[in-house]
C-alpha cells in the first residue's frame, strides 16, 4: 500500500578522513504493494538504508518520501507517529521482549499509538490464527521455537495495519525449511493485504522468491531487477506452519493456552 521515493538519499558516518559513506546517493522509488528484496555484501549500506526509510535515523542529505509525505520535513515528534501509524519492523533477531508473552509482543506497537484496546486485541488474536499459532499465544519468547518467534514479530510488524513492512533478515536465524515457511507466510500477507515489504537478505532463497531485487554496493545501487517470483515449491498450507505437537509442549505435556 505504500509508495515510496528516494532520491539521492546519503548517510555519512564520521566526519573528514575517517568519514565512512554508507549510504552514497540512493535513487529509488518502490510502488504500492511491492515486495521487494535489497541484497549486497556486508557493509553495502543495507541496514543504514533500512533504517533511514524506517525513520530510525536521519539521512544525512536526500529525501525520502512516503505515501507522498516528505518525511525530511517531520518534526521528531512527527516522525515517531508516522513510524508508528505506518510502518512495521521485522529486526534481526527477532527482539521480542523475554518477559512477554507473544500476545503482549504483538501488541506492543499499540502502547505508542493507542486506540481500542478490546479491538486490538481482537485484532492479534486474528493475527495468530493467520500465523497458525493461536495455540501460542500465552508462550514467553523462550517457550517458542526460533521460527515461531519469527512469525510472533512478523504478526507484530503488522498490528498496526502498516502500508509498509521492513525486515532486516528476517530469515537469519532460522533453518532453511522454517524460512521457506515465512516467506511464504510474508507473501501470503502482502497478496493479502498489499502491504509492501522491503527486505534485507543474505538469503538468495529469500531473494528469488521475490518480485524485485535491489542490490547495493558500497551505499549505492547497482542493479534493479524485476523477476518472476520462483514458485518451484508452492506455499505451504498454513496447516504446515502449525507444529504437529501444537498444544503440547512436544513432551506430550499439554500447555495452558488461557
Ligand atoms: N553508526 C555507525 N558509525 C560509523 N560507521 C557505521 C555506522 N553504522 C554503519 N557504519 C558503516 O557503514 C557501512 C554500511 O553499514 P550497514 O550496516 O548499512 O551495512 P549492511 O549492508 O547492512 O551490512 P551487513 O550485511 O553486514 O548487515 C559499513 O561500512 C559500516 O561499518
Ligand atoms: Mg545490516
């Protein structure tokens, strides 16, 4: 649902000599429901990128305009309300909160934004059912497995209804058939909603199932491809998402889901 428009975005970290160019005048311009990966080697400017469009950080120079606001122009202030009303973050490494269960992970962007708390209850639990794990629910960070915590902060990347999703490797952590099973979950989710997504990957399995492939090298694009998203292994059913021990703790132990 976003549209989004960079042109000549940079970031320089460090001043004179030591100045380093991670971002090194980017033009871009991604379009309403795309999903799109951004590769390059370590150090290309990936995140630096990411978390310039994410408004994490200020470009040095540059602009980057969102849903046809020129987010350069935002108060601080008005910066926080736009990541929060419009953006979803999917980290490296999932960082879900340890002393939260996956419900209160998932709502957690809704302490900065507000509304009906019934409502977005609701709402997360529509979500775990979309990630098939509504019988995971009440587990802490650490009663889950890696994928299902990367499905927890995929559900918490859209409780918001954001028109944008960043992922900053959200496929690293986890095995090759666990990430097959969130790509297809994240393309589900963006045919779904058309939401767009940018994601930064090492993973090309990741990459080729994309509709479009940005690479950077030393903070600036070098190639921009459009391709046909490979679909040589169909997305899993949501069934498949589900682990066959759902509702027990694969000891045989049932857990209390309240
Ligand atoms: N806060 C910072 N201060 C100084 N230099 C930085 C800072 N953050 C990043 N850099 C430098 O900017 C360049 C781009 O970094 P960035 O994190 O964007 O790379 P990346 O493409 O995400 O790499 P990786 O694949 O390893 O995550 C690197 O050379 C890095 O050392
Ligand atoms: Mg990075």
């Amino acid at each position: 649902m976003a549209n989004i428009e960079l042109t000549d975005l940079r970031k320089t970290f460090g001043k004179g000599e030591r100045a380093v160019h991670a971002v090194d005048g980017i033009n871009l311009a991604i379009g309403d429901g795309e999903f799109v990966s951004m590769v390059g080697r370590s150090g290309s400017g990936k995140t630096t990128t990411l978390d310039c469009l994410g408004l994490l950080m200020r470009p040095t120079s540059g602009t980057i305009v969102i849903d046809g606001t020129d987010t350069s122009t935002l108060s601080d202030g008005k910066r926080a309300d736009f990541r929060s009303h419009k953006i979803g973050f999917i980290f490296q490494g999932f960082n879900l909160l340890p002393s939260l269960n996956a419900i209160d992970n998932v709502m957690l962007p809704l302490r900065y934004s507000g509304g009906d708390k019934k409502a977005a209850r609701r709402r997360a639990q529509d979500l775990f059912e979309e990630i098939g794990m509504a019988d995971r629910m009440t587990h802490r960070p650490a009663q889950l497995s890696g994928g299902e915590q990367q499905r927890v902060a995929i559900a918490r990347a859209l409780i918001n209804q954001p028109t944008l999703v960043l992922g900053d490797e959200p496929t690293g952590e986890v095995d090759t058939e666990t990430s097959q099973k969130l790509i297809a979950l994240m393309r589900r989710l963006n045919r779904e909603t058309g939401v767009t997504f940018i994601l930064v990957t090492h993973d090309l399995d990741l990459a080729s199932r994309t509709d479009r492939v940005v690479r950077l090298k030393d903070g600036r694009v070098i190639s921009d491809e459009r391709q046909t998203a490979r679909t040589d292994s169909p997305a899993p059913d949501i069934a498949d998402l589900v682990p066959a021990e759902a509702g027990t703790d694969g000891k045989g132990e049932a857990i209390a889901v309240a």
